[in-house]
C-alpha cells in the first residue's frame, strides 16, 4: 500500500475514533450518565481507530493507532518547552536522517567479530565506516586489531562527537564529520557500509570507480542490487555481504570461456 494511502487511511479511522468518544460524552451529558475519565475515552478512541483498520493497514499501525489519542492527551499535560527541547535533540542527533532518509541503528558486537575475522583471513589493514554512527563498531574493532587503521564518517553532530569522545584513546580510529559521498575512499583496503537498500547501488559503483578491480564492499543487511555478492558472511545480526570487483572479473572470465567452448 502506498505510505501516502495509509497515513490518510490512519488519520481518517484516527478522527473516527475521537468522533466516537465526544458522542459518548454527548450521550453522557445528555442522559446524566456518571462521568467517564478522560483517559478512559481516550483509549476508546485508540481502540476504535484499531479496530476499524484492523484488516486495511499493515500490523504495526495497530499499537500506533491504539496509543495516539491517549499520546496526544497526555502531550497536552506537558510544558510546551519540553517539546522545543525533544525537537532541537532529535535534530542534533539525526537531522540528516531527513535528507539521507537513513537513520541510526547500531551494529553488534557479532558483526565486528565477523569482520575482523574477514580483514585477517584476507590480510586487509584498513577499513572505512560510511556513516560510523556513533563510532562503537570501530571502537571495537581498532581496540581489538591495533595494527589495523579504522575510520568513520559520521554526518550526524551529536553521533559525531560521541564516536570522537568514544575513540579518543584509540590512535588507529579516526572520526571525521561530514557527508561520506564527495570525499574519496580509495585509500581503504575494506569500504563497509549499514546503511539501507536505497543507496547501495552508487555506493558500488563509486566503490569501483576509485578502485577498480581492488575494490571490496561488506554491506551489512543490504544487498547491491542486481550484483552477486562474492560471499556471504553471516553475523547473529544480519547477514554481510561481501562485495569483491576481482571476483566478478573472475566470474566473468568463467562465463566467457564457456561461451567460447560452447561454440
Ligand atoms: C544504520 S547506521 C550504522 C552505524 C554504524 N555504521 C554501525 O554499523 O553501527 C547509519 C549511519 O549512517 C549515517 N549516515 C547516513 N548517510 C550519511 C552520509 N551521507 N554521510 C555520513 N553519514 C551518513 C547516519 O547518520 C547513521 O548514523
């Protein structure tokens, strides 16, 4: 369904709901019924709205409809600065989440175990984070493996500084702010990326432009499309995948001199 159908379908049963609530109140003032507490209503409202999107919206507007009359309720009790204050915080630690629509969501220690393992068995000595977040995967993992280099680019200020706080005693991490895009990542032996499907596409392609047939990839959860990962390198997590141009070099060959005794 498209996201612009749901969030008309959600704000319709929305508005339904509080229809059916101010009725009760109605009907209550009407007869003389005892007085029902606001709360009350308020979640009558949520479970009306639920109910009547049960079968027309996807499973995880269920809790959202439910809780947001008594959200919206209870958002009124709350002093008008605390708002100005979760805003100007929220901005400051994903406002780039907006443009790059890819927001923070942390790797686990398992998939810096599998990485390093990657890196060793491959004789790799440097890799990138595009977009380190708060900088823990490279912590670990330059803690872990000194005699390796890791660095991250972070576009987030609030994550930016945390990876730098975090990584300060760290001389073989290094944190820098800014969009990862216009900057080169040649230099590194191992580009990794956990961003979202959208991108994954031009992060390959500018990945092989710089470094041709050396170029590698791990991508975490996200597959390139259209591209065959040269292996999978599976974490507790999500699966990674391991991006390599040599393999597809190889691969390619293959394919040609088959062709070539084919005919
Ligand atoms: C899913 S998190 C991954 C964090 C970290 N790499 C990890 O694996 O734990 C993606 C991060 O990329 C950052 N990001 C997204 N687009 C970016 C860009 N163009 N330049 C720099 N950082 C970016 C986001 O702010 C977010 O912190």
């Amino acid at each position: 369904m498209p996201r612009l159908l749901g969030f008309i379908l959600a704000l319709i049963s929305f508005s339904f709901g509080i229809g059916f609530s101010l009725g009760i109140i109605y009907l209550a003032q009407l007869n003389q019924w005892p007085r029902v507490p606001i709360w009350v209503l308020a979640l009558l409202s949520g479970v009306v709205s639920m109910l009547i999107t049960w079968r027309l919206l996807p499973a995880w507007w269920r809790p959202v409809l439910l809780i947001l009359p008594l959200a919206a309720l209870f958002s009124l009790s709350i002093n008008s600065w605390w708002w100005l204050f979760a805003a100007i915080l929220l901005l400051a630690f994903q406002w780039n989440a907006i443009f790059t629509r890819i927001p923070l969501y942390r790797s686990d220690a398992m998939v810096a175990e599998v990485l390093m393992a990657y890196m060793q068995r491959d004789g790799q000595k440097s890799l990138l984070d595009l977009g380190c977040g708060d900088g823990r995967l490279l912590w670990r993992m330059a803690k872990a493996q000194p005699e390796s280099q890791f660095v991250g680019i972070e576009s987030a200020p609030m994550l930016y500084l945390i990876a730098r706080w975090r990584c300060r005693n760290q001389p073989n991490c290094r944190i820098e702010f800014g969009d990862f895009w216009p900057r080169s990542w040649a230099d590194f032996d191992v580009v990794f990326a956990f961003l979202s499907p959208e991108p994954m596409l031009p992060v390959w392609r500018k990945r092989l432009r710089e470094s041709g047939e050396g170029a590698v990839l791990v991508s975490l959860a996200f597959l390139v499309p259209g591209i065959e990962p040269s292996e999978l390198l599976p974490a507790q997590q999500f699966d990674m995948y391991l991006y390599r141009a040599d393999y597809h070099a190889v691969v390619g060959q293959i394919i040609a001199d088959a062709s070539k005794l084919a005919t």
